[in-house]
C-alpha cells in the first residue's frame, strides 16, 4: 500500500519551519501502520532535515552554522544571486526518510522535522509518499 499526500507553506526569506505534525497527519490519513514515509522537498533552495524540536534555539544556531559555511561569496557566478542558498539545501538535503510504526512516525524525543527555507519568501511544496510494509 502506498500514499501519496502535499502541502504547501507560505516561507520568509531565511529560517525553518517545523513540519512534524502535518506529516504526521498524512501519515495517519495514509492508513499504514507499519512502513516508511518519505518526506521531499522538490526545491533547490529550499530542504528538509530531522532535528531537535525542543529548542528554538537549535534551528537558529542551525542556520548561523549554515551561513558560516556557505555565505554569500562574490566569487559566487550564478545570474540569480541565491548560490549561496543553493549550496545551503545541497549540505540539507531535499528528503527526508521516517520509520512508520503503529500508524505514527518514529522520532526521537526531542526530534521534529523541519522544512528549510534559504531563499524566501516564496510559497513552497513538500511532497509525503507513505509506503506500508
């Protein structure tokens, strides 16, 4: 059995959304106890990542750390002026993969899962593909 489920979100120009809950959602609608859950972002500068949940603080230290990596260089040759966020959602990634057991995602304690936004603000999808075992 498989599901396939989509939202939208309304981003800013830089920062994280934590998105656990609607995935959550769409697994709980896919009707799959046991399985795995693809969550997927289908943008080049934009991804998805698990992370602490608990914090706020840990999503903003995320994104200093991504900046001190990769900010704006003038070096940087691409027309529109986002490389740098490119090279943000390469070091991200665009999906994430969650274990499915007894209908809900496997997740840490402190753990959530997070939309990353580094070129906003822009309205962006993710794509959730449910597959039971």
């Amino acid at each position: 059995m498989t599901y396939y489920g989509k939202f939208t979100l309304d981003t800013k120009r830089e920062g994280t959304e934590e998105i656990t809950g609607r995935v959550a959602r769409l697994i709980a609608e896919s009707g799959v106890g046991e399985g795995l859950c693809v969550v997927y972002c289908p943008h080049t500068t934009a991804g998805i990542t698990i992370n602490e949940n608990a914090d706020s603080d840990v999503a903003r230290d995320l994104l200093f750390a991504l900046d001190a990596l990769s900010p704006d260089l003038p070096g940087f040759r691409h027309g529109e002026g986002n490389s740098a966020a490119h090279v943000k959602a390469s070091l991200i990634g665009a999906s994430a993969t969650l274990i499915v057991q007894g209908g809900r995602p496997v997740l840490g304690t402190w753990q959530g899962v997070y939309f990353c936004e580094f070129d906003g603000p822009r309205t962006r999808a993710v794509h959730v593909q449910v597959l039971g075992a």
